[in-house]
C-alpha cells in the first residue's frame, strides 16, 4: 500500500511514519482476511496457554498434553493467549523466571547463562504466527505456585523496565521468545502481597506511549471482590481488560442462579465507576473442562446461555476466558463452541435494558429476591433488608442488570408490618398490620429465623432484619425490629426457618 497521499510538515514525519506502519499492518490482515484484536468488541474470547492443565490430570494421554502455541491459532476461536506463566518476579541473575510445562523446561531445553530463564526461542515463529492472525499473545505473571511479589514500589517499577526488555518492544540478551515481541502483560497474582502493582501497571504504560503497536494490560482477579492482591492495582491503575475468575469461589458460575453469589453486576460497577479506565472490559473467566478447576465448569449451553445474559445486562462484557487451552481442545472445542456463542450474541452495540423494577425507595424494607432500579442498576435484594443498594461484597443488594430509563410503576417494597418473605426459599407467614401478631409464632431462643421472620415476643410483634438464632427481640443484638404491640394474639402459622447462606469460601485454583 501506498503512503497516504497527504502533503505535510516535516514535524509530522514520524507520525507519518507510524500512519504508514498502521496502514501496512492493518493492510497485511486485511489480505490475509483476517481481523486484528478488537478490545471494544463484546465476543472476544482469552484462552490461557502455557501450563498444559490437560496433561496435569490426565498424565497417561501425553498424545494430547499441550501442543505447541500456533496449533491453538489454526482458526478464529482464540482472540488472546495469555502465556502462562512468569512464576518467579526476581530469579538467578536478577532476572524473572518461566515456566511452560512440557512445551519449554530444563530437561529438553536451557537457560540462559548465569540465570534460570528459560530459552524458549524455538517458540518466536510460533507466536508470531498467532500475532499474523490478528490475535494477540501477552505474557502472564503469577499463577496459583507463583514466587512473586514486590517490597516496594521501586522494586514493581524495576520489573516493570525488566518484562519490557525481555518480552514486549525492549531489548534484551535474555529474551525467552527471541524475536517475538508480544502483545501485552497479564497479571494472575494469587500470593505474596499486595504492594506496589500499581506502579508496575502505570511505569509499563509509560513504555507503551510512542511504541508503534498497541499493548495491552490485563488481570485475572478472582471474583470474590474486592480481589485480594490486586484490588489495590485494580482500583489505581490503567487495565484493558479483567479475566474475572468466576470458579473455585463461591461467587462462581456454579452459584450463577443465586444473585447472593453470582457477582458480575459488581465487576461491572467497578469497571464503569471506580476503574480509572472506564472503557475496561470485564471477561468471564471459566474452566474449559471439569478437570480444569474444582468447582464452576458449566456445559458450552449453560455457559453460552450466561455469557449471552451478562452481555446483554453489562455494558462492560468483553467475552469470555478459559482455563486452559489444552482443556478446551480435549473437552469437544470447547473454545470453538463458546466463541460461536458469544458471536451469535453479537460483538457490537449494548441496548441498555429498561429500568424495569420499582424505584428503590429509601425508608422501606425489602424481602430477598425484591427487585428495585436505582442509580443506573436492577438491584435483586440477597435477604430483608431496609438499606440503600450500594455496590460492595457485603452488601445486602446485588447489581444484576445495568439499566436505563424510568423505573417502572408500583412498588415491591413492604412496609415493617406486611410481610411475605420468601428469603431463602422460607415461608413465612404475613401479619396483615402493624401490631397484629395473628398467625404468627411465638419466639424461641433455639430457633434460627431468616430476615423477615415475624415472631410475637413481650406482647409485641417483631420483624428478624436478618438471619438470627438466640438473640432475644429486644435485646442488645438489635437484630428485632419491633413492630409494636400486638392487637390480636394467635400463636398458630409460625415462621418456618431456613440455615443462614453459606460461608464465602475463598479457596484459589492450583495452577502449576
Ligand atoms: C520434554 O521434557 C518433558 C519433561 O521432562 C518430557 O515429558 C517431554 O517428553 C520432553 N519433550 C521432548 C520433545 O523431548
Ligand atoms: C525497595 O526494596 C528493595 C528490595 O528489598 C530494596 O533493596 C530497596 O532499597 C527498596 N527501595 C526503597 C526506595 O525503599
Ligand atoms: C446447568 O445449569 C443448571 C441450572 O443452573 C444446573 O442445574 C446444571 O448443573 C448445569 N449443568 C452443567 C453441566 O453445567
């Protein structure tokens, strides 16, 4: 292709220069029919690469352990691979270490002298392969075995000038992938501390400014939010994208029915209102098979039909990311079947569902699973509650739709005295007043009652706020509401009680 016909000053020569590099490469995909990396698209799919997670449990089928990177290329499945991993941040020699499993290790190839960087060279070709394919290749920091971590900020920075020199537009005598240059960096923290990753985001984006190719920053944080490592970096620096570990957590796609658990609506919040990048994509990151994690697989239906749901209520989906790209070949394509899924849902535009929920009214009390629009959200409520919908773990509401315009009319809000809660699948039984204690049990110390629950104590009616067992109405617990005296007195139809929800369990997957 010709350089753009444009007659300009001299001060314009390198941009000019850059223009003509853009032209050249967009050209070049453009004859190859093949689409560059598109991080505003909606059905991008990141499938982690490196660790051979297949092989890992499935030890007698080495025909099928992990194949070299480009077999993963061969068609449009994969938009990103994040090669997994840097598990050690300062090795031998001042220099990080890598570990690829049975694709590149000590036993077949070497390390580069005075240090224990691998030399995976033989790969360059190989990556640059999948690059030519419009796909782009990062490297990814961490993992579940990873010896990682940071004392200081300085330190973040150092390694920051490090991974630029030794895998993306740096140079190096100790570059792993040779000549390859890859597209960006992945950060899956899963231990060490939480200091100074957002200094190594921001000192890595200041390599970016003037390169003559797009990177990128993303991170794999579990879903429990806010992340434990990385929520500092998270909230304080740049990130592209987030691949959003929805398994081995309760919060994950195993729990996805339950709005106590599942929590992309707060992944999204973070995304539009607390990420200083407002455009950031938020991925679900999923197991490829059901050897690829402990809990969270789902069948290519269940998850198809989930990630269609959560791309058309959160304007911040990006797609979906895999663990790993071994699995998903031997589990059916599962890559193949999930990116056909994501596109049929469509990779542009996001209508913004209606706000079809009462306007959440400040002062009344809601019953769980209440629906309320407030602030640009549906809000689903995890248990009675009185409070305002706030966007944290904790909280007694949960984002489960962005959406826009006037809430509907009517309301499903309950004052204190009428009461059909249905939280947790209890039933309890209503008091038509306030005051009016008829049908309703008298309380019990030995009885575990749910938000909701109506119990008669002291001649009074009492309203649980929520879950509660030997707190006395009344008493320094303040769980009771009181809801006055009671104007009739029936003790028949008492609550029936359900256990308190499961205890979040934050058990990380082992990646290596
Ligand atoms: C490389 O090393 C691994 C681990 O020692 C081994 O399982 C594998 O067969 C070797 N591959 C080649 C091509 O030599
Ligand atoms: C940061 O930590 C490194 C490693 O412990 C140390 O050598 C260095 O002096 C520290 N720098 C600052 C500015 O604290
Ligand atoms: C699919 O989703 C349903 C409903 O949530 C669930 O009961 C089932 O276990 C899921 N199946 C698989 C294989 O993921």
């Amino acid at each position: 292709m010709d350089p753009p016909a444009l007659v300009i000053g001299m001060s314009y020569a390198s941009s000019l220069r850059a223009l003509f590099q853009l032209c050249l490469l967009v050209a070049g995909l453009d004859l190859l029919g093949v689409s560059a990396f598109d991080n505003t698209l909606y059905d991008n799919t990141a499938v982690y690469w490196g660790q051979n997670s297949y092989g890992a449990t499935h030890s007698d089928d080495s025909a099928n352990w992990q194949q070299p990177i480009s077999y993963y290329c061969q068609d449009d499945a994969i938009d990103v691979i994040p090669i997994a991993f840097v598990n050690t941040f300062f090795g031998e020699g001042g220099v990080p270490e890598i570990n690829l499993a049975n694709t590149c290790n000590p036993t077949n190839d070497s390390y580069f002298s005075g240090t224990e960087l691998l030399d995976c060279s033989f790969l360059a070709s190989d990556i640059e392969q999948c690059q030519s394919k419009g796909k782009i290749v990062t490297i990814s920091l961490g993992g579940a075995g990873g010896g990682v971590g940071f004392q200081n900020d300085s330190q973040a920075q150092q390694l920051a000038d490090t991974i630029w020199n030794v895998f993306l537009g740096g140079s190096s005598s100790t570059r792993p992938f040779g000549s390859a240059v890859l597209d960006g960096v992945d950060l899956d923290i899963e231990g060490g501390s939480t200091t100074g990753y957002a200094a190594f985001v921001t000192q890595l984006r200041s390599h970016f400014n003037g390169a003559n190719k797009d990177y990128y920053v993303s991170g794999a944080p579990q879903c429990v939010y806010p992340d434990q490592y990385l929520g500092d970096a998270l909230d304080n620096a740049y990130f592209d994208m987030v691949y959003v570990q929805f398994y081995n957590n309760q919060c994950g796609l195993q729990n996805y029915d339950d709005a106590s658990d599942w929590n992309f609506g707060l992944w999204d919040v973070w995304a539009r209102s607390i990420s200083p990048n407002p455009n950031v994509k938020v991925y679900i990151g999923a197991p490829a098979s059901s050897t690829a994690a402990g809990t969270g697989y789902q069948s290519t239906s269940n998850l198809s039909n989930i990630a269609t749901t959560m791309r058309n209520s959160f304007p911040s989906f990006g797609g979906v990311m895999l663990w790993d790209a071994s699995q998903a070949y031997q589990n059916d394509r599962y890559d193949l079947a999930i990116k056909n899924a994501l596109v049929s849902a469509g990779g542009t535009g996001f209508n913004y569902p209606a706000c079809s929920a009462p306007a959440y009214a400040s002062g009344n009390s809601y019953t769980g699973n209440s629906k309320v629009a407030y602030n640009g959200y549906i809000w689903e409520a995890k248990y009675w509650t009185n409070s305002e919908p706030a966007a944290n773990s904790n909280g007694d509401w949960m984002p489960i739709s962005a959406c826009s315009g006037a809430a509907s009319s009517g309301t499903t809000s309950i004052s204190s005295a009428t009461s059909t809660s249905s939280a947790g699948g209890s039933t309890t039984t209503s008091a038509s007043s306030s005051g009016n204690c008829a049908g309703v049990a008298a309380w019990s110390s030995s009885t575990a009652y749910t938000g909701g629950s109506e119990v008669q104590y002291n001649g009074h009616l009492w309203t649980a706020q929520y879950w509660t067992e030997d707190d006395v109405p009344g008493g320094s617990a303040g769980v009771w509401t009181d809801d006055g005296a009671c104007t009739s007195s029936d003790v028949a139809g008492r609550a029936l009680p359900t256990p308190p929800p499961a205890r979040r369990v934050n058990s990380r997957l082992f990646r290596l």
